[in-house]
C-alpha cells in the first residue's frame, strides 16, 4: 500500500479518522470554519448590546429565538412564518 504525503499528515493529525483534509476533494465544504464564527460573533454581540443576557432566562430565550431565525434563513424560509409555526 502507497501512502502519500497528505496521506500521513492525515492520518497523523485527524481525530475522526479521515476527514481532515476532506475539503480537498469535495470543494463544496468550506476548508476552515470562518462562516460559523462570523455568524457566532454576530450573535454574541446582540446578545451583549440587547442585554438580554443578564440572567440565564433571557439568554437563553434569546439564542433559542436566534438559532431559528438563522436556522429558517439558511433553508430559504420565512423566519416569522417559521416561528408562528413553532407558537401554535
């Protein structure tokens, strides 16, 4: 069996046996995690200005509403619509 040099980086550095270097041969999976961390920044500074995370209820009424909305606009749908879906 041949081995590569991405082979052994791969298999010496990837805890989930093989997916390090995943993005490389599927180009629609982002190689770093920037979008996420983008996304989460925004949250927590809403969070802060809003000060609804002055107690743990409004924390975490705020990121349950958030994560729908944000989960809503990913998919395309209507974040209103989606969350009087949720309320009936």
């Amino acid at each position: 069996m041949v081995f590569s040099v991405w082979d052994d980086i791969e298999l010496k550095l990837s805890p989930t046996e093989g997916r390090l270097l995943h993005f490389l041969d599927k180009p629609e999976i982002p190689p770093t995690n920037n979008a996420a961390e983008r996304q989460l920044r925004r949250v927590v500074i809403t969070r802060k200005v809003s000060q609804c995370s002055k107690n743990d209820k409004g924390a975490t009424a705020h990121m349950r509403i958030k994560s729908v909305v944000e989960t809503a606009c990913l998919r395309g749908q209507d974040p209103v619509e989606v969350l009087i879906g949720l309320s009936r």
